[in-house]
C-alpha cells in the first residue's frame, strides 16, 4: 500500500513514514520524526524531530505533535488538539532541555479542542472528550472531560461508555453493546477481562 503525499506537504529529508500513510495540504513532517504504518495526517498538521507515532494513528486538522511526544498504535487526535513540551514557557527564557515526555497509549482519543499539559500519559483506550485540559495521567479506558479534566466514567475499546460508576468499593463488571467484551472494574481500574 503506497503513502500519499500532497504536493503541497512538506517532509523533511530522514523523516520516517510506514506504508499505506496520507499526508495531507500543508503539512510539515520534521527529518527525526518516526511514524509507522496507515497514518492520517489531515491539513496543517505539523511533527517535530522527536516524535514518534505508531500504527494506523490519526491526526486531524491544525494538530502540532511537537518534540517529547509519542503516540502509540490506533490513538485519534481530533481537530485543532494541542500538545505542550515546555511546563513553565517564557519566551525569554530557553528551556528545550526542559522538555517533559508525553505519552498516549494504544487506541486511546484526543477530542477536539482538547489539550495535554506535558509530562502526562492517557492510559490505553481512554477518550478525552472535547475541550478537555489533561493535567495528570489518565488510566486506562477513562472517560475525561471538562477543564481541568476529570473522569466521569469508563470507555470500551469500541468506544462505547460503560455502564460502571467512576469508582466502586467492590469488583464491577460490564459489558460493550457493541462487541460484548466484558469489562471489569476493581482496585480503582478497569480492564478488559473478556474479548
């Protein structure tokens, strides 16, 4: 499967693109970057030197996946979502040896409008709802919203909401609509326990 590239898209000499990835109007993809395969890069998507992206991960319009970034198979960052490297930027003030790491797990999703403070994980399969600020890691299959994000409930891999309270005092299961996986939460996490 051949990756397209628009002509008006620009990457960099040493950037890194598996097979089957569409690149497209006027993004920038920097020399460093390493990106796996079926990626989507929508317009005005920018990706920094030290970056790297897994499988099949799609990034939609006005997206900056900036240096100290890495994102892992399947995850979805929704339009004009924002990621930070920098804590405590000040334009006087060089900090890029300063960068805190962010990672966001597998088929985990960035709504749009959402942000992510550095130095924080999104654990496996979690769903930042729209306009969301993540300011600490989130576990996985967590539902987050609002500013700053805090968890309101749990997600299926399908991306179905999950009939279980936030938090409970004894081990809970549920069950995707969708795909009948079975979910169990316990000890404050939910995991997958069938599927």
């Amino acid at each position: 499967m051949a990756t397209t590239i628009h002509p008006s898209a620009i990457v960099d000499e040493g950037a890194q693109l598996g097979d089957g990835c569409r690149v497209w109007h006027f993004v920038h993809i920097s020399a460093g970057a390493r990106i796996g395969e079926r990626c989507s890069f929508g317009q005005n998507v920018y990706v920094g030197n030290d970056v790297t992206i897994g499988h099949n991960v799609k990034i939609q319009n006005n997206v900056s996946v900036y240096d100290a970034v890495t994102l892992e198979d399947d995850v979805f960052c929704g339009p004009s979502m924002v990621f930070t490297n920098v804590y405590n930027p000040r334009s006087a003030v060089t900090r890029k040896d300063e960068y805190r790491r962010t990672l966001v797990k597998q088929g985990a999703t960035l709504g749009a409008n959402s942000t992510l403070v550095c130095g924080t994980t999104v654990g496996r399969y979690a769903f930042i709802g729209a306009g969301a600020v993540i300011n600490r890691d989130v576990p996985d299959f967590a539902l987050m919203v609002g500013v700053p994000a805090r968890q309101v409930g749990w997600m299926s891999r399908f991306g179905e909401r999950l009939n279980l309270p936030v938090t409970s005092t004894e081990p809970v299961e549920a069950t995707c609509p969708h795909t009948g996986d079975r979910y169990r939460l316990a000890d404050g996490r939910c995991t997958l326990v069938q599927g």
